[in-house]
C-alpha cells in the first residue's frame, strides 16, 4: 500500500463545491492524502487524519488543481502544416480541405512513426498538466488505416474516438455516400472494437446532418458514443442532430442559433469549447458566455491536431478562454477539469473528492487564477497521475 501526503497547498481546487467555497470547492490551506493512486481525503491542513506511515510532499504554499482532462485531440497524424499555417496568417482562411495533406502524410507513415508522435504529444500534454486525454482517428480514412489509428490511440488512453467521418477522401470524392457506407459499414465493423466513442466532422465541405445520423446511429447501435465536430466554421445542422441523439458533446459550437443554444441547454450534450483552434484560424470565438448564462455545461479542450490547432497546452487555452471568451477563470479551469470529466461522462476524474483518481496538478503560483493571469508562462510545477509523481 503506498501513502502520500501532500501538505502545505496554499490553494486547493477540489472541484467538490461540498468541501470548501464556490463551484470550484476551494481549501485555503489544505492538504491531500493519496493512496494506492487514490484521493482518500482532502480538507484544511489542521484536519489532515492521522495514518499510516506515508510520504510527505510540501507544496510549499502553492496550489494544487485537478490534472486537466482534454476531451478533444486528433494525436495520430504524421507531419505537420505549418506552411499552411503561414499561409493563413497571411490571409488564406481556414478550410476543411487541409486535412487530406495529413491524410497522406499519415497513410505514408510507419506504425513506429506514428506511435513515436502520439507519445510526443501525449508527454507534451502531461508536462502541461494534462492528465487525461480523448485520442480520435481521422487521418487514416481507409479501413486499416482508421483501425491502426485507433489501435495506437488505445496504448495511450482508453477515451478513443472512432472519426472516419473526418472528411471524405480523395478517391471517394465523386461518390461520398459510398464513403459513408464505408464509414457506418466494414469500416465501423474493424474499428467498433477498439473505440469508446464515434464522431462526425459535420460541417459544409464535410457531412451534412443526415449523413451524420446514419454514422453516428450505425455507431450507436455497435455501442460507441457519439460526440460531434459541430458549428465550426459556420452554422449547420450539427448540434440539433447531437441533442437529438443524446450524444455526450458537440464541440468547436462556435456559430449557434438561439435553437441550438436552447436544445443543448435542454439536453444533456455538454458543448465542448476549442478556443486554439479560433486562435490558430483567426477567427471569432465561440459565445461561451451565452451558453454558460443559458446553464449549458461547456467543456474547454485543446484540439491538438496539425491543422486548425497545433498546441496540447491547456493552460493556454484557459487564458485564451477568459481573456478572449469572457468565461471567469474559475469558470475556465472548472470547463477544463470537471467540464472535459462531463464530456468524457467520467466521474473519477475532473475533480479531487475522496475516491477520485489522485491526478493533481502543482502550479507555481498561490491561485489557480494565476492560469490566466500569467499567461504562457509554465506554471506547471508538478504533475501526479494516479498518485505517481510523472518526469
Ligand atoms: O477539430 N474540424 C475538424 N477537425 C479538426 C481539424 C483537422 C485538421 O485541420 O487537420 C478540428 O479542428
Ligand atoms: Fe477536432
């Protein structure tokens, strides 16, 4: 059995409004007590129980936050676009069709290749202080490409994302609904076991709504999740057709009608917020405001992927998300945390009640506030996952 006490935390994010103030339940001068990778106790430093022989941490007045959890990212690509990047900062807008260059660059790619960058990505993202992270397929688009994609997603994190719905490919491009037979049919069939979750880039270039039904039904009934890529680049059917089919989020949302707000706050799909892919395009950023004050629950992820947002660092779009998104900072770190936890319909993570995983995250500063008031500086001191402290 192994005990860990980490004292002296200046500032505690619990994410448990039952154990100290606000929605974000914070502890001033509190302490954690870990074992066997979980949180057994958390509360005012005087408190701290009586136990076994256990390691101590001093945190030194820090404080201490829930790792984040990402439930947005397309990690298994090869290449990058970075002179699509430059590109665009020139003027050139952001489309779908950037995706095919990955595409081929992926298919290309030996399954070491491919490994060695989602293990990059992933050790960049936990460095960064994420603890858990969704890993989607996408840049594969043939059957054995979609399923080594998922397969080598699968070494990485259980929260693996079916996408062969990304865009269709090149050789389906005068026929796309025999790319959704495919899609809902043997392609489904060699990935469903390997995938917790299904997802559709529904977007004009894309699949329409009812293309993206038949994916996500066909998905549903092999027992993938769905969640969809809805409203980025403009308004769509994408999120009245998530609502409908329960899924668990629709993310980007960032061009809504007043029905889609309504419908996501009616439902239970959380609306998962991407604001390094605004920042990464150029372009306005989703209304989190306006969800937030109609009670949707809002998620923010980092959508690491090589086109629209090649960053892993949560951090950053926490920053991104106040200064730019008018969300509070404790309502940004909580989206990131227990909002992505909502997204991933987890309930271990996200937070730091007894019984959670011990996934925490020591900042080099008093306040998680400090998040987005020093932005792009690494306050990421030190990162525990299950209770291990990570390299
Ligand atoms: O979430 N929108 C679709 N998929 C990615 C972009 C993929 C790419 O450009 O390679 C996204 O932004
Ligand atoms: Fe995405």
């Amino acid at each position: 059995m192994t005990s860990l006490l980490i004292d002296h935390i200046g500032s505690l994010v619990t994410n448990d409004p039952g154990l100290g103030e606000g929605p974000l339940g914070v502890i001033e001068d509190a302490a954690v007590v870990v074992q066997d990778g979980v949180v057994v106790w958390a509360g005012p430093r005087g408190g701290t129980p009586e136990g076994a022989a256990r390691d101590r941490f001093d945190a030194g007045g820090r404080a201490v936050i829930p790792g984040f959890v990402d439930s947005h990212a397309h990690l298994v690509f090869a290449g990058d676009r970075a002179r699509e990047f430059e590109a665009r900062m020139s003027g050139r807008p952001y489309t779908a069709g950037g995706i095919r260059t990955t595409v081929a660059a992926t298919r290309a790619a030996t399954d070491e290749g491919l490994r060695r960058n989602v293990r990059r990505l992933v050790a960049e993202a936990l460095r960064s202080g994420t603890t858990t992270v969704e890993c989607k397929s996408g840049y594969g688009l043939t059957i054995q490409d979609e399923e080594r994609g998922l397969r080598l997603a699968a070494e990485h994190t259980p929260e693996v994302t079916y996408l062969g719905a990304h865009v269709v490919p090149p050789e389906y491009a005068g026929n796309p609904d025999a790319y959704v037979d495919l899609v809902r049919g043997p392609m489904l069939d060699a990935c469903a076991p390997h995938a917790r979750w299904i997802d559709v880039f529904c977007e004009r270039g894309a699949f329409d709504g009812d293309q993206t039904r038949a994916i996500l039904e066909a998905g549903a009934r092999r027992g993938l999740v769905p969640r969809v890529h809805a409203g980025q680049l403009g308004p769509g059917p994408g999120v009245a057709v998530a609502v409908e089919l329960g899924a668990a989020s629709a993310d980007h949302v960032t061009h809504l009608t007043d029905a889609d707000v309504d419908a996501l706050a009616s439902g239970s799909t959380v609306a998962t917020l991407l604001p390094g892919a605004e920042f990464s395009t150029r372009s306005p950023y989703p209304d989190a405001r306006r969800l937030l004050d109609a009670g949707v629950t809002v998620a923010l992820a980092a959508d690491c992927n090589p086109g629209s947002s090649y960053t892993t660092n949560i951090p950053f779009c926490v920053a991104l998300a106040v200064r730019d998104m008018n969300m509070t900072p404790a309502e940004a770190v909580w989206a990131a945390t227990k909002g992505g936890a909502r997204a991933l319909r987890r309930t271990d993570v996200g937070h730091l009640a007894p019984g959670a995983r011990a996934d925490l995250v020591l900042l080099d500063a008093p306040s998680y506030i400090h998040l987005a008031y020093r932005p792009g500086v690494p306050l990421v001191a030190r990162v525990w996952k299950d209770g291990s402290p990570q390299p």
